[in-house]
C-alpha cells in the first residue's frame, strides 16, 4: 500500500507542475491576448482610451496604404534583418570554432557581453558611431577619404546594422555548441572525395547545419518584428516598424482599439509566416 | 602502377614529433596494416597519405608522382573516417553518389555505379535510405563504398571496426578482405589489435612512438619479432633475460618442462587446461614464463613442482632491445 502510494506521488507532482505552468501561460499569455483581441473591436474614444462596442474600423483601417506597406516594410527588414544576423554569425562561429581554447574563451566572452548591454546602449553607439562629427564619417574625412562628410543615420542602413547588432551575440551563442562539437572529419572526407576547400562551405556545412540554422532565423525574424528602439534611434520615420506605429497608436495617439487591432493583425501574419515557412522546409528534408 | 613509397617521412605537431623518419615501401595491391598503440602516429601516416595534414620532411611517391604536391581534393584517395563520416544531410545512394555527382559524371553512369557499390558492399536496395536509419554495421558499409566510389589509386581506413562488436567485426574483416582482393586495391589498414592485424594483412607495420618498430608478414611477425616491443605488443610474454647478452625470445608452446636434464630450473605456480590446451605459469628466477602445450603430451606435473625449463634453439631468438 505504501508503496503504490509512492508510485502515484510523481503523478500528483507532475500534475501540478502542468497545471502551474497552465495557469502561468494562462495569466501572462492568454489573457492579455484575449483582452487585446477584445479591444481591437472597441470603438476609440479621443478623451479616454476606448469605448465598448463591437466595430470593425480598427480592422478597416489596417487595410488602409499606410498601416499596410508600415506591415510589409517590418516584415522585410526583420526578414533582412534575420537572414543578414544569420549569414554573419555562423561564418564567424565557424571561424572561431577552429581557434585554439582561449582564443575561443575570449570570443565567447566578448559576445557573452555584447548581449549584457542594452538594446538602448547599442543604439546609442551606434549613433555615435555614425556620427558626422564623431563618428565614422568623422574618421573618414580625417583620413582623406570622404571630402563632405554626413551623418549615417538615421537611415535604413543604419538601422539594419542596429538590428544585425543587437542579434549578432544571440545567434552566434545559440550556435557554438553545436558547431564547436561538430565531426570534423566530415568536412575532410568531402575533401577527400574531391570537393575544394573554398566549397566545402556551401556543399557540406551549409546544408549539414540546416536543420540549425532555420530555425535560428525564424527566431530572429520574430525578434526582430518586436525590437522597438532601433528603429525610433537609427531609422527614419518612414522605416519605423510595426511595433513602433503600434505604440505610436496606443500611447501617443491614446488609440488602445487602433493599436491592439494592428497588433491583432501583425500575430495573425507572424504565425502564418512562421507555419508557412515550417511547411517549406519539412517538404524539402528527405 | 599504384605502387606507394613513403621515405624518411616526418610530421611533428609543435614541439612534439609525431612522425619520426618513416619508410615503407607498399606493392601495387598490397594490404598493409598499421598496428600500434594510442597516439604512435598510425592515424598522421593516413592523414598524410590523404593529404589531410602536410608533412614536414620526406616523401610519399605514387608509382612515380609526388603526392605532397598534390592537394588533398585532387589525390583520389579513398579514406574510411574512424568517425565514419558520412553526410547526414545526404541518403544512403547520395553519400556514395556525392564524389562521382562533384566530378561530374553523367547521371546514367552514377546510377549504375552507386548499384554496383552498394551490391558490393551488400547493400543493394538500401539507396534511398537516410544514413541515421542504418545499423552500425551499415554505416560501415556505407562509408567503405563512398571511399571506393572514385576508384581511388590507395585505400585508407582508419580504425574502421573499432565500434563494432566481436561478431559484426569478424564478419566485416572478411569482408573488407574479399572486397580488397577483388579490387587488387593498394589499402592502409589501422588498427591497434593485433588479431585484426593479422586476419586481414599481407604485411604488418608494427608501429611505437612514431617510428616503425618492424613491417613483416603475419607470419613472420609472429615466428620473428624483431624487437621487444614488437615481441610484446604480438603476445609473446617469453622474453628471457640473460647476463651480459641480448634477451632471447620464446613462444610458450615452445617451452618444453622436464623433472630433471638440461635447462633452466623453475617453479611451476599455477596451472589451467583450456579444452584441448594445457597452459602453466613457471616462476624462473624473478620472472613468469608461460608455457603451453597439448593436454596429455608432456609430462605431468602438480602445482608447486621443481621443473628444468628448456627449448629447441631454433625456436628461441635474440632481441635487439
Ligand atoms: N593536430 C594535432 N595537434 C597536435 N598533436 C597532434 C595532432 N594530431 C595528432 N597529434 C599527436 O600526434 C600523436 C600521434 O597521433 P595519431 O592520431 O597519429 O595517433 P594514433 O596512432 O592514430 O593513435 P590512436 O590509436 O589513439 O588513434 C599523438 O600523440 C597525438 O596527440
Ligand atoms: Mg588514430
């Protein structure tokens, strides 16, 4: 009898733990996403934040030019962005796979610390950086290069090397440990079999790390479509994404329907992105 | 033609010499074995051989060329990864496949090559397999048909059946072996047991802190050991230390014991008879001999007994060091 009490004790325990973790998921998850759902039919109201109703012109209003090519343009630069982050990171993570121990250590400590600062403190350095007095510009007319000088940001570009940035120690930490452990010899014995050096890049380690590297860029590609203050530091007006117009809308404009509507709708197409892209890839693996 | 020559040969890793002046002259078709323990340079001989690791000193001429001016992707020379290796990202028929589909051979000619390795290998009908849905013994094959695709001039494995039981491995010496006669391919064996060693070579390279200790057939290996690392790595625990002189050899079954006559005395301290084999351990001053003959064909003696210990001269050889 003591015994088969014993043996129901993990099942209470595993009960328990799943229905804390529900109720975790249920409280900070669910409902929020519930009320922000209810609230996108709300109609607004200028002098307070929204009134009861059930209206679809929150909705209606997405499909206006704006609120669209605003959510096209945050669905290619995190794109852009997720691939760029990406197509940077591995290449050095192999490289520095390949140094001798403490050149690795101190590789993995300085990115360890690129992802202890902030997403403002980067901005800023980066602003800095490009800078037409202080910055890059700077440097290059000192050394002759660049006769009128101009600050780089806010630009596009700007942006996206602020977004590369801020996910670069992200990816490349997430990968070392599978790449630092690989078998080496497979690289060899496609040598060996007749592939040059310089291509064993793209026939062995590209697709061999597939299966790695796909989901890492749809990670980053949700990343990104959140990252808010790149694009207010480093973009221009015309660059900012949807999650910046999002809380332009619900703080600024203190339009809570019009913001949570838009939010509504930027979900929706994340996960059909994202299911869309876990479709393609499944039907390519053998 | 595919006649391999690797002369005074020397590959050191930092201050650490790895290779130490290495000579071997291999015969088109020949089977070598490297036979060693951990870390004696078995595995950099391969790696030079493939052009994997470059060389410090010395040559490697086959038939007539320079390899170390060749690079590796250029050598065509099949190698078996003691990892295996194979491409995880590819299927069994695109693992053989893939050298032959980067040289560019046309699809109908890959086709019918990747059947007739996979049959040689016994694995026919398994080509759209994905290569993590095989058995360990499987994966062997794979990778030894891959290495055979190109029809490489010389043949390195490098521990290949380490992983695999006692059985498969019997199973799969053999067949590496029939697999080697018919291609009459020029092959580097490594291997660390001795067993295998002799099961599967034409010659053996018995090999020690990177240099190489003797290379001789099987047979002679083990009749001649031509030093005591050689004696013992090969199993002969006779090593027979005599004043002023070099210590001689003797195998154990050519031990013979008597109650008196000529000979060495000793003390008899355990004894066992393994089915047909009647095996002894004889206390000679400091040291153990072993002794072995066929049960009932000497004479009989009880644990603790006195025994003179002799030999046949022809069966007992000195030792260099
Ligand atoms: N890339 C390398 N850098 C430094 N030392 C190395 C390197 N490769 C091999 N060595 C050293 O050279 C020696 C010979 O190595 P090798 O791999 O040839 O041994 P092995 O005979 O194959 O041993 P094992 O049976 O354990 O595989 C070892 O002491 C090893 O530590
Ligand atoms: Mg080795």
């Amino acid at each position: 009898m003591g015994a088969a009490r014993m043996m129901r004790m993990p099942s209470y325990g595993s009960r328990l733990i799943s229905g804390l973790a529900f109720g975790v998921m249920a409280v900070f998850f669910v409902v929020p996403l519930i009320f922000m759902i209810v609230v996108s039919f709300y109609q607004p109201d200028p002098m307070g934040f929204y009134k009861v109703d059930f209206v679809w012109e929150n909705y209606a209003k997405f499909f206006s030019s704006f609120y669209y090519t605003v959510s096209l343009r945050s669905l290619y630069s995190s794109a852009l962005g997720a691939v760029l982050v990406v197509a940077f990171a591995f290449p050095l993570v192999l490289f520095v796979s390949d140094l001798s121990r403490s050149h690795q250590q101190f590789w993995i400590i300085s990115l360890l610390s690129l992802m202890c600062l902030s997403e403002v403190i980067i901005g800023f350095a980066w602003l800095i950086l490009m800078s037409q007095s202080a910055g890059i510009p700077g440097f290059l007319e000192w050394i002759g290069l660049w006769d009128n000088p101009r600050s780089l940001s806010p630009s596009f570009g700007a942006m996206m090397i602020g977004l590369v940035f801020l996910g670069f120690s992200i990816v490349a930490l997430i990968l070392y440990p599978s790449v630092s452990r690989r078998d080496r010899s497979i690289e060899e014995a496609a040598v060996t079999l007749g592939t040059p050096p310089r291509l064993v890049f793209f026939k062995i380690l590209l697709p061999t790390f597939r299966a790695s590297l796909v989901p890492v860029t749809l990670t980053m590609f949700v990343y990104m479509l959140g990252v808010f203050v790149m694009p207010t530091m480093l973009g221009r007006p015309k660059d900012w994404t949807m999650t910046v117009i999002i809380s332009d809308k619900a703080l600024g404009d203190a339009n809570l329907p019009l913001g949570a509507a838009l939010a509504v709708v930027m979900l929706i197409v994340t996960v059909l992105v994202l299911i869309a892209s876990a479709v393609l890839t499944r039907r390519r693996t053998p | 033609m595919a006649a391999l020559t690797i002369s005074n040969l020397r590959k050191s890793f930092g201050t650490f010499d790895a290779l130490k002046d290495i000579s071997i002259s291999v015969t088109d078709g020949e089977f070598i074995c490297l036979l060693g323990g951990s870390g004696c340079g078995k595995t950099t001989i391969l790696r030079l051989i493939a052009g994997l690791e470059t060389h410090d000193d010395g040559q490697i001429l086959l038939g007539s060329d320079d390899l170390t001016a060749i690079p590796c992707h250029k050598r065509n020379i099949g190698m078996v990864f003691q990892s295996l290796a194979l491409f995880p990202h590819l299927n069994v028929g695109d693992n053989v496949a893939y050298g032959m589909r980067l040289a560019g051979f046309p699809a109908a000619k890959i086709t019918s090559e990747v059947s007739r390795l996979l049959n040689l290998v016994g694995l026919s009908g398994l080509m759209d397999r994905s290569v993590a849905a095989l058995s360990g013994g499987q994966q062997q094959r794979v990778a030894i048909a891959r290495a055979l695709a190109l029809q490489p001039q010389v043949f390195l494995m490098d521990e290949p059946f380490s992983a695999l039981d006692a059985a498969l491995r019997d199973q799969m010496q053999e067949e590496i072996k029939r697999i080697q006669r018919d291609l009459g391919i020029t092959t580097f064996f490594v291997t660390h047991d001795q067993r295998e060693a002799m099961a599967l070579a034409d010659r053996i390279v018995v090999m020690n802190d990177g240099k190489i200790e003797q290379a001789a057939s099987p047979e002679e290996l083990y009749t001649r050991p031509a030093t005591r690392f050689v004696a013992e790595f090969i199993g002969i625990n006779n090593i027979i230390a005599r004043d002023g002189q070099m210590p001689i050899a003797v195998r154990p079954e050519a031990l013979v014991l008597g109650a008196s006559g000529d000979g060495i005395s000793g003390k008899i301290m355990r004894q066992r008879r393994l089915g047909a084999l009647l095996e002894r351990e004889i206390k000679v001053g400091g040291q153990t001999l072993f002794q072995s003959e066929i049960a009932g064909s000497g004479v009989s003696f009880d644990i603790g007994a006195e025994v003179m210990v002799s030999w046949p001269d022809e069966k007992a050889w000195a030792l260099p060091a």
